[in-house]
C-alpha cells in the first residue's frame, strides 16, 4: 500500500447542477451530481493519474485559496 499525500482541491457549483472539483497542485479535475461525488471522482482520478507520474513535494505551508477580481474589456 502507497504512501498518503494531502493535496488541495476546490468544488465550484456549474451550471446544470453539476459540481466540479479541481485539484490545486495538479491539472486535474471532475465533475459530479453532488460535492462528495466531484470530490470522489477527483480522488479516484488523482490516484490513476499518480500511478504514472511522481507525486508532487508537500509544500511547506498549504497554498492560499482566494478570490481575486480582474477588469474585462467592455
């Protein structure tokens, strides 16, 4: 049994209903009908993606998840 890495994810509600869960340190995300089946779809991805990359170093403090607003052209 592999080791147990702790990585970031956020879920944001779309359109439809639908959640989707991204992960933070990595390009990978999923969709689903609920929170915990984004998430679950998420980790299960994430496994299947670390089975044939390296996993990411834990950083050294977890990152920082904010909102942040941009000016788009009229």
């Amino acid at each position: 049994m592999g080791r147990t890495v702790r990585l970031t994810a956020t879920v944001n509600a779309e359109d439809g209903g639908t959640y989707c869960a991204r992960c933070v340190q990595v390009e990978v995300a999923c969709e689903g009908q609920t929170v915990d089946e984004a998430l679950d779809r998420l980790r299960h991805a994430l496994e299947h993606y670390f089975a044939r990359r390296p996993a990411p170093r834990p950083p050294s403090q977890p990152p920082l998840v904010v909102p942040i607003e941009v000016r788009l052209p009229d």
